[in-house]
C-alpha cells in the first residue's frame, strides 16, 4: 500500500503575518511593484493608495467593489486591464519574499 496522507492542516487569516512574512496589503501598498502602477497611471492603484492613506489600512476587497461599481454602466475593459496589472504586481511581489526568513 502506498504512502497516504491522512491529516489536514487549515491555516486561517493572519498565519503568514504571525511568522514574520511581508504579505499585508500595506507591505504590498509601499513595495516597488505596486508603486510602479501608481507611476504607469493604473487609476484602481491610485484609488487603493489613496483610501489606504486616509486611513493607513484599506479593506481591499471593499475598495475594489467600489471601484468597480463605478464601471457598472460603462465599459467595464479599463477595469479589467487595472484589475489585471494588479493581480499580476502582486503575483510578482508575493513570489519575490524571501521565505527562508520565516520566524520559526
């Protein structure tokens, strides 16, 4: 019989940032990635640092179905490339932290 894996480990909303790991919104906000956005012009960015530095903390999912709402009537392909650039910023940032210093 082979190996089997009986046992599963749920990992809840904050687990990276107890070990020490740069994966809050505002880690990603001042990374060089994000603001590279903000410098192309990616008005969704722009909008996300804005409501970030009113409050130094944004509810990101909140924002970005305010965000979108204002494309509800309108074409909806500006929002979607924004929205792209975005996932794929933060794609790159994520995959760039070095996990070898992970506060065990």
């Amino acid at each position: 019989m082979g190996n089997t894996n009986n046992t599963i480990i749920v990992l809840g909303n904050g687990f990276d940032l107890n070990l020490n790991l740069p994966t809050a919104y505002k880690d990603f906000i001042g990374s060089s990635q994000f603001q590279e956005l903000i410098h192309n012009g990616n008005k969704l960015c722009e909008h996300l640092e804005s409501q970030y530095e009113l409050q130094n903390w944004v509810d990101i999912e909140y924002e970005l179905q305010r965000y979108s709402s204002m494309y509800a009537s309108v074409d909806r392909e500006p929002f979607r490339l924004e929205y792209n650039e975005l996932c794929s910023k933060l794609c790159i940032y994520l995959n760039n932290i070095d996990y070898t210093k992970i506060d065990k």
